[in-house]
C-alpha cells in the first residue's frame, strides 16, 4: 500500500471547504440587503419608513457571527440585538473569537449547554425586554436561530418550576433515547419560550426568522426547539412521549402538571407577520464538499439517504456505496459524501461521539487490503463530538495496524464508547475548536483503485 497523505490531505481540504461553504455569517450577509429604501430580508421587502429601526435576538451556536453580521449589514438602522450562545470556547487550546470586538449594541449571556443554567434563564429575561421595546415601536424584529440554543435560553411557563425542575427534566429527556422531535415535544409542554412562543411577546412588530439548520429538511421548527416556529399540527404530544418512555417517575411534580395541562395542539396566531428562512443546512455542506472532491480528481456521489440511521447500519452502508462506487470506475479515485447525525447509543464513560466512533467503526470494517488506498474523515461542522475536545476524526487504511501497535486490542475503546480518545492517541482527532456554525455531520470517504 502506497504512501495515503495525499487521500488524507485531500479529505481535509474537502471538509474546510465545506465548512466555509456554510458559514454563518456570510449567509446572513448574502440574506439582507440595504438599499436607499428598503431593507430586503431573502424574499421579503421592508419599506424603510414603516419599519423604523431593526431589533435581533441571536440564539444557538451560531448566534455570534449572525449577529455581527446583521448589525453590520444594516448599520445605523440597527437599534439593539441580544445573542445567546457561545461567544469564545477553549477547546483543546483553540479560541473561537469573535470577528471583532462587541459593539455597545449587542449584548451577550452564554447561557447552558446541554442543560440549563441560571444564565440560560437570564438570557430569556434580556430577550423580553428587548422584544417590549421593539413592540412599543412596532420595530421589526429579526430572529437568528441556530442548533444547540434549546437548554442556552429558557424560561418556565409556571412560577413553580424551578431551575433545578427544567435540568432534571432536561437530563431526563436527553438520556431516555427519545428523538429530537419527541423531546421537543415535551420541552414545549413546560416552557414559555420553545414552540413559537418566544415570538408572542412583541405581536405588533414584524417579525422574520433566518434559520442556520442542524436538523433534518422540513424539521426546522426543531431548531432551538423552535422558540418562533410553532410545531406542525401532526406532532406528538408532551403526555404521549412521556408514556411512551415511561418518564413520569423520573420528571418533578411542577414538570408532569405542565405536561397534563399543556394544550392538544399550540396556536399559531402569528398570521403574516412572521416568516422564516433557512440560511444554511446539511445539504449546503454535502454539496460543498462534492464540489471540492470533484475539483480534486474523484468521482463523487452524494449519499443523501444515508443520514440519521444507526451508526452500525450506517456504516455498513457507506462502505457499500463506496465499494459499488469503486467497482463502477475501476480505475479512478472515488468519493462518498453523507451527512446526517447516525444515532450512537453511549455505551460507556470514554470520551468520544458519533463521529470518532463512525471512524473507528469504518477502519475496524477496512482493516485488509480492500482498496489501494482508503480514508475516512468524520467530523461535527459545529467543531463538537459528544464529550470530547474534537470535531471528529479522519481513519485510514492503517490505522488499526497503528493502533494495535500502541494498544493490545484497540476493540475496547469501541465498547466504552471511547474512540476519541484512541484518537488522539493517534493524532488523528479532527481539531476545530467552535466553528461559529452547525449543520450537523459530514462523512468523507475516498478510496483509489487497487493495483
């Protein structure tokens, strides 16, 4: 087996490249526009002499270049914006700054991540100040939602549930292997501000919502657990979840109340003074990174049904599409691009996620002489995997050789649910640090002919 650095350069180039593909502030930047009269919002057009001056609550992982990027858009129009999310991270000695200092006009609280914390709680007071005074102005109001923005903003809906109710519901929730969709369902049940009811406190201001989108197409009210977005009519109910992983023991009493009194169905009353977009999703990174792989020589094909399934499956999968790829142009270098989230049940207290862990799955299935050359870069585009201090990581078709090399039987770490941690051991953990986006997972595989 020849010399693989320049299938594992070329898998890195791909990845950055699609992770400028999605960044959030040029997205925001290429969604607003300001001319002599208007403010033009993607598709939707505001006369400047009815809109008076512009307001923006910033919630999630993106929330930080979003914001910068709308307020520099729209300069003196910009009256106030409040961001809830990650403003500088050290993660493994890397800083996700921001592009420039805070302007006295943008305030910031970090709020909690995955559970809420008394700032997440603070975070939502700011934001209903702000929304007061863009209501008695009937100012416009610009929302930038991004994923990770569920536990970093919140209020209850009842005086009697405490902080310490919403992080034992949280925690519950998290842990139960309920979906996304079914969590959200009774995250809304017990707050003020999930299911589009953060957008009902300024009702007479005009509202637009730009979305960075980490969830499936056509699920963008999961964003955040939509805190504008009210969930489609055909969702499931807090008390059908809660029975459904049998939860009731586990959630406090001022939490199961809210459940039992929540209403059937959530009320959209925002009529047209609300609309939303979706700025950035998975499929602008897939397509990005084709592109790139393209450019690079490879015969390149989109795995876009290949997404959200068990990790095992998935990446069982992958490999079938690349051998198949690999057998249609023999002589050709070949690449395979899927994104998603696989679901990666935790069976241990290692350090690692989804995508170190779909690495080490697809260099435990490729451990022979299988193709003349194979890599694989799994990474989270928002620079997080599980608990570890990496985006994910890239495998070949030596690394188990290395890694029994350093460890008896390198199978173990897949068992404890440890696979970053084998990782750095390699040093092939994908660094990142926070990226200032999220569009969820992307998986690169190359492979060159056999010879």
């Amino acid at each position: 087996m020849s010399n693989q650095l320049p299938l594992r350069n070329a898998a890195y180039d791909i990845f950055h490249e699609a992770l400028r593909a999605v960044d959030a502030s040029t997205a925001v930047e290429k969604s607003v526009r300001l001319t002599e009269s208007d403010v033009i919002v993607c598709d939707e057009r505001f006369a400047l002499d009815q809109i008076h001056r512009i307001y923006a609550i910033a919630i999630g992982k993106a929330a930080l270049p979003m914001a910068i990027a709308l307020e520099d858009t729209v300069d003196d129009l910009f009256a106030e914006g409040f961001i809830a999310g990650p403003i500088a991270g050290q993660r493994s000695g890397k800083i996700a700054m921001p592009p420039r200092k805070l302007s006295t006009r943008l305030r910031w609280c970090e709020g909690g991540h995955p559970l809420p914390t008394n700032a997440s709680l603070v975070a939502a007071q700011s934001a209903f100040s702000l929304l007061e005074r863009a209501n008695a102005e009937q100012s416009l109001v610009i929302f930038l939602i991004s994923g990770g923005g569920s536990a970093m903003f919140e209020w209850p809906i009842s005086e009697d549930i405490t902080l310490a109710n919403l992080r034992t519901a949280n925690r519950a929730l998290i842990s139960c292997g309920a979906s996304i969709s079914e969590v959200n369902a009774v995250r809304r049940a017990f707050s003020a501000v999930k299911g589009g009811r953060l957008s009902s406190f300024a009702p007479k201001s005009r509202q637009l919502t730009l979305i960075v989108s980490d969830v499936p197409n056509g699920e963008e009210h999961n964003v955040a657990s939509g805190p504008t977005l009210p969930p489609p009519a055909d969702s499931s109910s807090a008390r059908e979840v809660v029975a459904r992983y049998e939860l009731a023991k586990q959630l406090p009493f001022s939490i199961m109340r809210a459940i039992e009194e929540a209403p059937s169905a959530f009320n959209d009353s925002r009529g047209d003074r609300h609309k939303h977009f979706v700025v950035l999703n998975n499929d602008m990174a897939l397509d990005a990174a084709a592109k790139a792989a393209r450019e690079r020589g490879f015969i390149t094909e989109i795995a876009r049904d290949i997404t959200d399934n068990p990790i095992a499956v998935g990446c069982e999968k992958l490999l079938a599409r690349l051998d198949d790829l690999q057998r249609r142009n023999p002589d050709a270098e070949v690449c395979i691009i899927s994104g998603g989230e696989f679901a990666c049940p935790v069976r241990g207290d290692g350090v690692g996620g989804r995508n170190s862990e779909t690495a080490l799955r697809l260099a435990m299935t490729v451990d022979k002489d299988r193709y003349g050359e194979f890599v694989a870069l799994c990474a989270g585009t928002d620079g997080i995997d599980g608990n570890s201090t990496a985006a994910g990581a890239i495998a070949d078709g030596r690394t188990m050789g290395r890694a029994r090399a350093m460890f008896r039987e390198p199978s173990h770490f897949l068992d404890n649910s440890d696979s970053a941690s084998l990782f750095i051991a390699l040093e092939d953990a994908i660094e990142t640090g926070l990226t200032g986006t999220n569009v969820r997972d992307l998986r690169v595989l190359l492979s060159t002919p056999h010879k």
